[in-house]
C-alpha cells in the first residue's frame, strides 16, 4: 500500500493503491489529515489501484467531506465493486463519485 500526493494551487490529488482497509488507513491517517488541513481547494482520491475498501475508508472520506465540503472533494476512477461499497453504505448521493 501507497499513497502519494500531487498538490497544485487549486488541487490535491491523494492516489492510493491496493488495499483500504483498517490497517492501511489507520497508517496514513495521520499524513492525509496533514495534507488537507492546511490546504484550500478541491481534494481529490483517486482510487484507480484500489482493490478493497473497509468501512474505516467509508469514515475516512465522510470526515473529509465533513472537513473541505461536498463541493471540495471528489473521488475519481473508482472500480464498479469500489463504487457499489459506497453506494450500499448510502453515500452515494452525498460524495462526488467517478
């Protein structure tokens, strides 16, 4: 598992890869919050290379939204099995998914 930022003025894209589960989360936790609290624009996660999502992501990406707004965050590239987690967990319609 990795996960890598790319900032410009107005965006920050965090990319993760493989596994989001508890464990891997629980590790970057600490280095994504650094990253969005002091940033002022859209932040995107891009979940091209994820596999898995644990419901510790599902609570990750909702404090976030609770953090920057629904207007400044957006996930990108998402697998259908990753878009269905979100849509039965019922944040489907309050997160920006593509």
């Amino acid at each position: 598992m990795s996960t890598k930022f790319i900032k410009t003025d107005k965006q920050l894209t965090c990319q993760f890869s493989s596994r989001m589960d508890t464990t891997a989360c629980m590790e970057i936790e600490n280095e994504i919050n650094e990253n969005i609290d002091n940033f002022q624009g859209q932040i995107v996660f891009e979940l091209k290379d994820v596999t898995y999502i644990a419901s510790s992501f599902l609570r990750f990406c909702g404090r976030t939204v609770k953090a920057v707004g629904c207007d400044n965050f957006t996930l990108v590239n998402a697998a259908p099995e990753i878009k269905k987690v979100f849509r039965i967990a019922g944040l489907v319609e309050h997160l920006n998914i593509s």
